[in-house]
DNA sequence: ATCCTACGATGGACTCAGTCCAAGTCAAGA
DNA sequence: TCTTGACTTGGACTGAGTCCATCGTAGGAT
C-alpha cells in the first residue's frame, strides 16, 4: 500500500499520520469496511483520531478514484480499496460477507439501444446475492 | 392498482384508509419514490396520516412481495411497485431519474463457478449509470 | 534548524432516514 | 351493535453522515 501512499503524494497530498492511518487500514483484498470499522480499525493505531477526519479521508480517497463506495444494503456505505481492477461484487444475503467477483461477458452490451431512454449510460454495477457457504 | 388490493385483502389484510392511499400512491410505471416522498403525496389524500404508518406499510408491501425496495445511492431507500416484472434500473448521474430496464441476457451465467466461492447465487441487481437526455 | 501559514484535524452540534413504543382508534367478524 | 385485536399515531430515539469554529502541524521558505 506504500504504493498508494506515493501516489497521493504526488497529487499534492499533505502526508499526516491520520491519513497514512486510514489509507493503510484500507489494504488488502475483498476489504469492505464502513466508516465506523475504519474509524475503529485507525484508532487502535492513533487513538485520537477522529470520525470526521475519517469521513473526511475516505472521501478525498474516492474523488480521486483510490476507494470505491460500495452501498449493497441500505445502512452504512462500505470502503472498497481494490479501485484499479475493475469487479463487481457477491453478497452473502445471511452474514452480509462481501467478496469481489469478475464475471465474464460485458454487462453494457446487454442493454441494447432502445432500453436506453437517450442515456450516455457509464457504468455498470452488478451486485450478486444469495448465501454463503456458512450461511447455506 | 384495485388488483393489488384485491390481492392484499386476499391475504388478510385489514384494508384501512392509510394503506389504501399508499397502495395508490404507488400507482405507474418508472415510480421510485423514496419513503418522505410516499409520505408527502399520502398526505395530500389524507393529510393525519403518518410517516410511522407510511413505513409500515412499505415493510409489510416488501415482505408481500408487491413492491421492490431500491436503495441506488447511499441516500433514502426507494419504493418500485413494479415488482411482478423482473428488471434493472438505469440512473441518472446527474439528476437521479431512475428508469426501469430490462437487459437482454442472464447475468446470472456470465459468473462462473470459480468466482462463486461456494455461495448458492440467487439473484443478481444490475445498476446502469450514466447521464439522461436533459443532463447529459 | 526555525519560522510561517495554509491545509488538515478535532469534537460537538446538527441533519436526515429510519425505528420503536405506549396509548388511542377502528375494521370487520360474531 | 359490540368486541377485540390489528392498525395508527406522534414523539422519542438511533445510526449514519455532515458542518463548522477552532486548534494543530506538515512542509516550503528563509
């Protein structure tokens, strides 16, 4: 992740331990925290930091396009750092565990013209449900 | 829209005034309402009626299966009563419209077993995004 | 190495969406 | 028409997130 870290000092990023805090709380594959979780995962690490710091962070994180919000349920949106390898992503429907899934095929081609309403449609994101091995 | 209530007084529903204007309210094709906005177009019908009793009755037309909850930004959850048609949704960047879908294809084949990780798959929400004919 | 200052951090108040609950009301079966 | 349990009400409460005035500090300038 120091990789991240150099990227954002390169777009003029001021380098604090609060940021280099969360931005490391952020690594790995299949993470999918909230701002809660990361608020308590930073602050075993730097006790005095802040929620609004954290939401501050994350959102600088995702305009620059390091950190995908993911909201798969209707609570507390989730902290998807794995931005540059395009997914999408499988929900156990039990637990709520999220894992990252690259389906074959291209989504966009199946919306064909004239289910597109004069849209310039973007993206696509997919969201698979059902039970996990656990939860079966 | 009578069909639905026949239906719901079918399944034991106690038919009262409240649930008969949000059933209405519901009423058409391409409405997402979000629950506040259920709430303020019951009111003009029925202006005690409150926003307590809106949310119930979105619960218990969830459960029945009559109506689809969509939660397509992190914002307030949204109502689709088109619930006996399976389809997607395309979304607005710009200005929220949401408009119903319908894909060719089955996203359901396009993730192979190898990137289930022992989950039993059930249902798979597709969101287009892009800009509408007025935002774009 | 020290100083400056604008950018970042803090925490507490606030908003918005949604839930909970005790008390009152009323639909519909007897 | 009576009765009763299902339904409604409004207000308090929770959880997620935003806002803001003030304080602190990273890092360029000297």
């Amino acid at each position: 992740m120091s990789d991240l870290l150099h990227r954002l000092r390169g777009r003029g990023w001021r380098m604090t331990s609060q940021r280099r805090v969360v931005a490391e709380v952020l690594d790995g594959d299949h993470v999918h925290l909230t701002a809660d979780e990361v608020h308590a995962r930073a602050a075993d690490r730097l006790p005095e930091i802040s929620r609004a710091t954290v939401y501050n962070t994350l959102g600088e994180l995702v305009s620059l396009g390091e950190v995908i919000e993911v909201a798969t349920d209707g609570r507390a949106k989730r902290y998807d750092p794995n931005a540059h390898r395009p997914h999408q992503h499988l929900v156990c429907s039990g637990c709520g565990t999220i894992r990252d899934v690259h389906p074959t095929g291209d989504p966009l081609a199946d919306l064909p013209p004239d289910q597109r309403f004069g849209f310039t449609v973007a993206q696509v994101e997919v969201t698979y449900r059902g039970l996990c091995a656990s939860c079966g």
